[in-house]
C-alpha cells in the first residue's frame, strides 16, 4: 500500500530556496581582516548563486554532474559555490588547501575536476599545479590578489565578479534525484590513495535536519555560527547548509584563523555557537587567558575531530563560561556521528563523564561493536570493539573515480555494508560512545584485545618514564603481543621488572607486556600524533635494543 | 553520478529500535486517575512492541500491510500500537472516538481494517457498530472494564495483555521501502465522505526528524512532552515518534482530559512542554486560575488545531509564565505545517505580532498564496491568497479504498501536485504566514477577494450589534456579493444606513455589503463554529429579510 504522500525529493536547491526566501533576512558575514567585515543577506546570498549557475552553465559549459572544486577559505563566495553547484546538478569538490602538492594533483585527477574556483590568496598555491591538472578548463578567482602566477596557464582563467556578474539573479534549478551525487571530499588517508566520500542530496539534506535538532547543535533563526572548521574539511562540519536550512546567520573567517583575529571575531561579531579542532580551542584559550575578551555571546562551542583535552573543555568552562560540546565523526559520516549532550539531572562529576565521551548517535546513526572474536558486543560500558556504523548519510563505498564503480575496500566495510569506523570503544547501556583507540593500535592477542592507549597512559604516570609508546609485534603463540618503548626522564638503567610490576597492579595480568625497549623519543607524525609505523619498523629491522621478561 | 552514500530507509522501525535502545531509560507514563500512574521505560516499550508484533503475525494471521485500526486514548499500549504496526509493515489506522457511528462505521469499512485494538473503557462505543463491521476479524481490548457488550461478536475478541504475553521481546523488523503506508488518518470532512491520508515511513521519520529541531519543538532527552492532543487526531502531531526518535519521555493523560487531572498531572509528573487545542487551554486556564498548581516545569505549551485567541496566550504568560506557541498544520500536512517562534531582538509588542501569526515554514515545506485572478501573489503581508504547500510529509492524495487509486480532487490539489489547504491568509518577506480565512468564506467579487472574517470583526465592534456573519451570495455583476446578516444588541429597528457608514471608516468602498439582513442569532455547528451553509440556504430559499442599499 502506498502512501499518499507528495513524493518530493530532498536536495539543496530546497535548501537555497527556503533559506533565500523564508529566511531572506539572515545573513553571511566574511572577516576581511580590515576592520569591514562583508555582510550580505541570504536572499542575496541565493542571488548570487544563481548567477554563478548561470555563469558555470552557460559561460563555462557546465552540464550534468561535473565536479566543480573549491580551493578556498571559509568565506560568502564559498557559500555561493556551497549552494550553486550542487542546486544545478554538478558536483561540488571541497580541495583541502593542506594537502600535499602530489596529493592535491592526484586528487583533482581522480576526481576529473573541469573547474575549480579558488581564493586569490591561494593562486601561488594552484598555479604551480595547474600544468599537471589536465582535467581542469577554467579557473575562476574569486577576490582580489596578485594573479600573474596564472599567466600562460592552459586553463581559461576567469574573474568571478566579473563571471556573475548581470546575469539572471534567479534560476530554474532542476528537480534531482535525492541519491544523486551533491559534493564529494577525499579523506587524507595516511596510507595509500586518498579516498573520496560522495555526499548525495539526500545526506546533506537529512544531516543538516540532523544539525539543527535539539539533540546535536539546534541551529535556528536565533542563532550565529561561526564554522572555524573549513568548509574543505567535510563541509566544515555540515554547518553551512544546515545554516541556511534554519536561517542561522553565519560568520566566515575567511583565512583569519589566528587566535588573535578570532577573539576580535568573536567579540564584534557575537556568535552564539561555533565548531573548530581542539587546536584551534587551545590556541584561542590562551589569546583570552592573556586578553580578557568579551565572548559572552557563546552559549556553546562545538570540538571534534580528535578528542579533546578535559582540561581545555574545563578551562574554557571554568575562565571563560564557555560551554563546550564533544562530537565525534569523520569523512565518512557526513561527518556527525555523536554528541555528548549528558543526561539531565547529573552531579557535575557525572556529567563531566558522559561530556568527556564521544557521545550518543541519532536515529539515523546505528552503530554496533565489532569484537575481536568476530560476532557483536554488548553495551555495557566495558566490552571494547570496533565500532561500525550505519544509516543515510554514512558512506557505504569510495568513489573509484570517473567510469569505475564504487570501491568497498574489505576493512572499511562489512559485508553487510555498514562503515567499519578504524575506531576502538565501548557503549554504555544508554548509548554513550567512548574512544579508547584506533584499531590499528589495538593488540590483537589470542582472540582479545589490548588497548596500546591504556597501557601508555599508565606507563606516562610512572615517574621515571617520560614518554611512551605501545605497538603490537608479531608473535608465534598469541598471534600479536605489546611492546612498551619507553623514553625516561633521566640517563639511569631501565628498571623494567620495576615498570612491569607498576604495570600489574593496574591492568590484566595477560596484557602486561614481555617485550620492551628504552628509545630517546617517540617518533611523531607532522601534525605531532604518535607515529607507531616507524616504531614497528624499527622493531622489525631489529633497530631496537629489545629485552624479554 | 550516484553517491556513495548507504542506501538506507527511513522507516519506523528505525525510530523503535533506536528509542529501545540508546534511549532505553527514557520512559512512557499513563495516567491511571488512581493516583498511581502506569510508567514504562522506552526500552520495555519496545519489548512489548515487538510481543504485540509477533501476535499480530502469528496469532491473527496479520500480513503484509494489513490495517490494524486502534480506537484508544493516549496511554501507553497506544504507543505500542504506533511502533509495532508499521515497523512490521502493517498500517496503523487510528481511529476518531468522537466521530458520529455513521462516520465511523463507513471508516472502518473504507479502510478494510482486519483488527480493531480498542481500550477497554471504549467497548461501550465499539460493540453496537461492529455487527456492521464486515472486514474487523479480531477485536483487541487493552485494560479493565466490561467486555460483556462485546458476547456474540462475529469477530474474535482478545485481551491485549495475554494476547501478547510470553511471547519474544524482539522482533526482526522488515525493511521497507520508506514509501510505503505506515499509518492511515481520515479528515472528519464536513462535506462528503472523510478523506483518508495515507502517511508513509518516509514522512513520519522526517516529520519526527523536523518536531525535534529547534525551529519547531526541540525536543531531546532532557525534555518531558504531554501530549494532550488525541493520538486518533494526526498522530498527536506527531509527537509519539518525534518523542520516541529524541528519547523525550513521554505524560499520556489517557481519558483524563479535564482541566483538573491535567492540572494535576502537570504539578505532579512535570512536563516542560504539552499540546493541545485552544479549548483544552481554555478550561485548563480556568483551573490554574481558580486553583494555584506548580506549572514551573513547562517550558512551552503548544497551540494548534485552530486560532489560538490572544488573550489565551497572554494570560497564561501573564499569570502562569507560560510560555504559548502557536503552530498551524492540518490531517493532509502530518500536521506541522508552520510554527510561529518570533525572530529575535524585537520589542515585546513586535514580538506579539510574530507571536499571534502562524509562523513560518521549515525548508520542508514550501509555501506559495493562490491568488483569486490566477496566478501566485507576492510575500508582502498583505496579499492574501489561498494557501498551497508541498513537501515530503504532505499529502498529494488521499486513499481510494483497497483496489482503488488514490483520490486527488481538483478542489484539493493543484494540477501540479500542491495540497489546496482551503486557507487565506497573507505571508511577509520574512515568511511568518497569517491566516485571515477560510476559501470557502470568502467573497469573490470581480477577481478579488472580500474577507468575511474581516467584515464581521468590524461589525462585531458596532455597539448596537452583538453578532455578525458574513457570506458570499451570487451577483450578477460581480459573481459575488457580501451579505451582513446582524444580531442585534436590542429590539430597535436596525439603522443599516450607520452600520453602512461605520464600516466605510474601516475598509475599502468596493468592500462594503449592499445586502443586509437582521437575524435572531447566528446558526452554529456543533462545534461552536458560525455555520454559513445554513445562512446561504436561507437567503438562497428567500427566508431572510433583505434590505439593499
């Protein structure tokens, strides 16, 4: 029996129609660093989208579901790019400015890019690259900067005020199937190709309902964000377009990110919400700490993309009022996964353990615990395994580029097609995430597993030991075992049966490692995380001083 | 291209497990009316949905998507009933108690209902219709009362609790397509036979999704929601799965609806929001009024159903500090269509206007104003037009009956698939949406359109009159013409000619009636509502004693 519903689809060109209409007064608001921020309402924000469509359609040819990418900050034009391109039907590619040059090529090949509008602060870092971009016809600058780089470039190189400019401010945007590619953005995977997540319409449309729901960050005409997070990184976290769904206004800081320029931000500005990694919070801790701002128009601010220091979710409580809000996804995921809003009517030292956690999912986020055994764990807060994830805006494939079908890489996804996340916790009979590892870190001994996390944390608190750091080494008998390589504070003899019995009266006896090594420092990745890979090398070629116990 | 994106229905039995699951302890209280309210977990909700679906399967035969009907108040088995019947892919069709048994009988009957659950304080209304009731095979009676008028019954009648007792607490819910039927609620039309609207999985997952977020009630875990509003009337506008998808623990006053268990249940269980129908408000302000109660809990009251009168929601603010708001929807719309949250940083008198109106549209729900000439009228706020709007939890049909198509009267949607909604009314540049009339009491004079409502406030507001009604009656010239049909304050001779003259200070010249009548009193329906067929009949049949000038 069919409903007798209307069988509307749910795409972006809804979202820019009620946003540039119901909510014409709401507005984006781009730091330009001068002291004159550029303000311009929703109503003209959809304007100005509609003429870019009309610019890419009937200036640049664009038909059907080329991708279209954006090398840019977080600013008003970026907005436009965010609503036009996927409203006509083309594909919007978010190109993270970060990336390495061979990284950004390969990326832009893959992805058979036929256009990319980028920032004018950023042409000295496209125009180097251009000449390998085979695919790309049109480079359309936005801003004002020098552009001789562009000289000679094969490329057809564009004006974008003087692109859009006069042409209809109103547009027939298609009516698209909902499943139909909207914006894609590839994951900086630290080994092999990056991967490429294909959000469709019907994602960005679900997850930005998602947003502004109670239960995550309850966007609406009465708030302002501030999306600190760059709309490179995955839709900077959905804000944009979950914004103009609510009538949200935003604040764009553009390339202002300094902790200085986002104090000022914040203080003329007066956002009520806004979403940044914790090293953007830590930075800017320490700008108010120093500089005493007035940032009382935050009622929250929203931290992910790695898990955040308690410490600095209490300081910014504690000096500054500022409520701060755990939230866990990635790429993948859209990317909001959990939130940690705790249960109401909670001691302050009980909500401060359901805060610190990742948090709970929606109802369009299932998840489930994979053991280490195979089969499924219980939520019960104690029974760690890999978490797996499923519903309408998780990713169930990669893109496998332009004429290929979809890649479903084994350890990324299951057989029965949930998104097998590479992260290790628990959940709590009331469906509280928590983090503990990555599962390439986890030991995998006889069946069950051995947080390399845990085992650190405590070897850290042990006052002859610096630094530490645990990886799994093959072993005949348990298939993998521990490793503990530990830094120490002082030029004495390691003390490791001392270390070890530290150790058993902490943990299980069968995780206590056998195999450990003294290294003057643990190998770091460039953004400062742990770099096990060097580590199991080292141990591999035998580099390590290794003694068993 | 297509997404990558996992290809997953929104589908009710999504919202079930999710509820039962991460939102194991939120719970479901019933008020028993004996001081000890009936309250279960949202976890043990779900067992017991899953038991009611493995007795519908496998006890009475239930396939495929079968109607099983519930005539029921608000409690707790209601619940069961909304989750279990469409998560295992049947059709819940709820039925109105408080419909005329004629009205009924042909509902039963229309929808094919094979099951009846009904309460048992209900069997008294049941039993005399279901000899007429040729499709109900099994009755099923939840709670204690006289079942005698049931003996003799064609159809087999069963107990809830035994019929579900012992058998499995989970279920292994089907997945459906998302457009396929879950529920099934019929129009209580005022002309013609009731109309059913066919709500599917699809529209109740993204209706639930939009109740939650903070344009509309932001609902979550740390709030407590009293549906007042029958769940037979639109689904308690939705707020059974909104609550259930939100883990928002839910006050169900059962058959409790007076002012003074409602007074109690808010002082005693403490819901921070609650729903209900003007009348509802009314008496319960009364209550309040006449007995002080503790209502610190609500946050929110929501008004709906029809126009809220200003001075209802002043006092409760005033002497309650109760804050009201006022939504507009309908059976064809799910029902929320617009919900009026004023914008901020308005005086408080701005911030009233916002206040009264019906509020504005989320990005879900288009809206366009159907002008009297053709055509589609400008959001000025003071064009009015009749209502149209689309979107994914609007009906575009309604059912046909089993075997049939679905209907889609031309009166009712436009050739190009809007819903009709039979509403006037005006929309600002900034969306906020007023409601001034109904189509059918408008006057449609030589392509313009008269308000009737209008005409009679004005006149309502003369001293000498007590009551005014409005209609449209033919004219030659103009294809309509108003008609003021007077009650007056006392026995003296109606002076038309300052009635006349009064109006002329207020509205437009083309505005003002020609034709005037006196009448002892201005025939209601049973509602209350001013019935204007009775006075176009009686001025069509020359039963009124016109004066024209």
């Amino acid at each position: 029996m069919l409903s007798t519903m209307q069988d509307v689809p749910l795409t972006v060109s809804r979202i820019l129609r009620h946003g540039s209409t119901v909510h014409a007064g709401s507005h984006v608001t781009t730091w330009t660093g001068d002291g004159a921020p550029e303000r311009r309402g929703f109503d003209e924000i959809g304007a100005r989208a509609a003429q870019l469509a009309h610019a890419l359609r009937d200036e640049l040819g664009v038909v059907g579901d080329q991708r279209i990418a954006t090398l840019m900050w977080n600013n008003g034009v970026h907005m436009e790019a965010y609503l036009a391109i996927p409203a006509m039907g083309a594909v919007l590619h978010t190109l993270n400015l970060r990336l390495p040059a061979e990284q950004l090529t390969w990326i832009v090949g893959h992805a058979a890019d036929r256009v990319i509008i980028v920032d004018a602060t950023l042409v000295p870092l496209l125009a180097p690259l251009l000449p390998r971009l085979d695919s790309v016809e049109h480079v359309v600058v936005a801003g004002s900067g020098d552009r001789s780089p562009l000289a000679g470039a094969r490329a057809r190189v564009h004006d974008y005020e003087e692109l859009i400019a006069g042409r209809p401010t109103d547009f027939d945007w298609p009516e698209i199937d909902e499943r139909e590619a909207a914006a894609l953005c590839y994951t900086s995977g630290t080994t092999g190709d990056p991967k490429g997540a294909v959000y469709s319409h019907r994602s960005i449309y679900l997850h930005s309902m998602h947003v502004n729901s109670a239960e995550a960050f309850a966007l609406s005409p009465r708030e302002t964000a501030l999306p600190v997070v760059p709309m490179f990184h995955v839709n900077a976290w959905g804000l944009p377009h979950a914004a103009f769904m609510a009538g949200t206004s935003l604040i764009m800081p553009d390339r202002f990110l300094q902790p200085a320029p986002l104090a000022e931000m914040i203080e003329t500005l007066r956002p009520t919400m806004a979403a940044a990694v914790p090293t953007i919070w830590q930075g800017l801790l320490a700008e108010l700490d120093a500089k005493r701002r007035d940032t009382g128009s935050l009622r929250a601010v929203v931290i992910g993309g790695s898990a955040c220091p308690p410490a600095l979710m209490k300081a910014f409580e504690d000096r500054h009022a500022i409520r701060v809000i755990h939230a866990w996804g990635m790429t993948e995921t859209s990317p909001l996964g959990s939130v940690s809003h705790p249960p109401h009517g909670l001691s302050e030292e009980e909500e401060w353990t359901y805060r610190l956690s990742q948090g709970r999912f929606p109802a369009s986020v299932e998840a489930r615990l994979a053991g280490p055994g195979g089969g499924f764990l219980p939520w019960d807060g104690e029974s760690a395994g890999e978490l797996e994830v499923r519903g309408p805006w998780i990713a169930g494939a990669y893109y496998g580029g332009a004429g290929e079908g979809p890649l479903r890489p084994e350890d990324k996804f299951s057989e029965d097609g949930w998104l097998r996340t590479g992260d290790v916790g628990t959940i709590t009979p009331d469906g509280y995430l928590t983090l503990t590892d990555r599962a390439k870190d986890v030991i995998k001994s006889g069946g069950e597993w051995i947080s390399s996390v845990e085992l650190e944390n405590h070897l850290m608190g042990h006052p002859e030991i610096a630094e530490a750091a645990v990886v799994a080494v093959p072993d005949e008998k348990w298939g993998e075992r521990p490793l503990a390589a530990v830094v120490l504070r002082d030029g004495n003899a390691p003390d490791y049966a001392a270390f070890k019995a530290y150790l058993a009266e902490r943990i299980a006896r069968w995780q206590l490692p056998e195999r450990w090594a003294v290294i003057p420092a643990v190998p770091k990745t460039s953004v400062g995380k742990f770099d096990k890979k060097v580590l199991r090398r080292q141990y591999a070629q035998g580099e390590l001083d290794v003694v068993e116990l």
